[in-house]
C-alpha cells in the first residue's frame, strides 16, 4: 500500500540539498541519502500518540522527537520546504510527506491515508523504547 502523508511542521536544518525528491520506492534500507531521506528508529521517538486532525477529523499520529531524533530531523530540513523527503521507520518508508515549514520544536503530525489500526501499529512500535506507552 502506497501512503501519502502530510507532514505539519516547522524547524532549522543543516544539510545541502542535492537530489530532488525521493520517489515511492525510495529503499530505506540502502545507503542513505542524508540530504532528503529522515532514518528513526524507536530511541530518536520520544512519543507517538494517535490523535485526530483538527480540520479533517482523519487519524493522525502525533510524534514527539528525543534529542537524537530531532537532531537527525533538522539535518533534513534545509532546502526542503515545499519539497518531499523520505520517512524512514526501523529501514522501512513510511511515506515521503512535503516539508510545510520549518520546525523549531520537536513534535511533529503526520497525517494521510492510514487507518486507525496502521496508526495504532505504528504508535506502538515508536513507542518500544519509551518507558511510558501514553503520555500523561
């Protein structure tokens, strides 16, 4: 199943732009594209919470970066606003979102065509390293 997602963000980045945009068969598992291409695994996920889109009302999943993770973020950001990049989870693509604006904290909304239960998978495979599954 191919996802489109949006993601609503705003931060600095740290990286050149080199190539474009990445494409739906963008391989996560290969040799990274630093430029374009956000790698997390569980430890760069503070929290991931399922949540609701407040103008479409659509699932969403909410996601707050650790220190590492947001630092492996804002080294994707520069040039990239209006652009794709690809989201990477654990060496698989999520899905490529375009970059709206900068992000300057460190959580993050992906929204789009997942259901309830991609979400609930999804949150909960973030979440592996956290010592609290829900945040307070």
């Amino acid at each position: 199943m191919i996802w489109t997602a949006l993601l609503l963000m705003a931060g600095p980045g740290a990286s050149d732009v080199q190539v474009d945009e990445p494409d739906y068969e963008h391989d996560c598992s290969a040799q990274p594209v630093r430029n374009f291409e956000l790698r997390l695994v569980a430890s760069d996920i503070k929290y991931a919470g399922i949540g609701f889109g407040s103008y479409s009302n659509e699932p969403v999943l909410n996601i707050e970066f650790s220190e590492t993770g947001y630092d492996k973020f804002a080294a994707v950001q520069k040039g990239r606003i209006g652009k794709k990049f690809a989201l990477c989870f654990e060496d698989k693509l999520l899905s490529t979102p375009v970059l709206n604006e900068y992000i300057y904290g460190r959580t993050a909304q992906v929204s789009g065509a997942y259901t309830s239960e991609e979400l609930t998978e999804l949150q909960s495979r973030m979440n592996k390293n956290t010592e609290v599954s829900e945040k307070p």
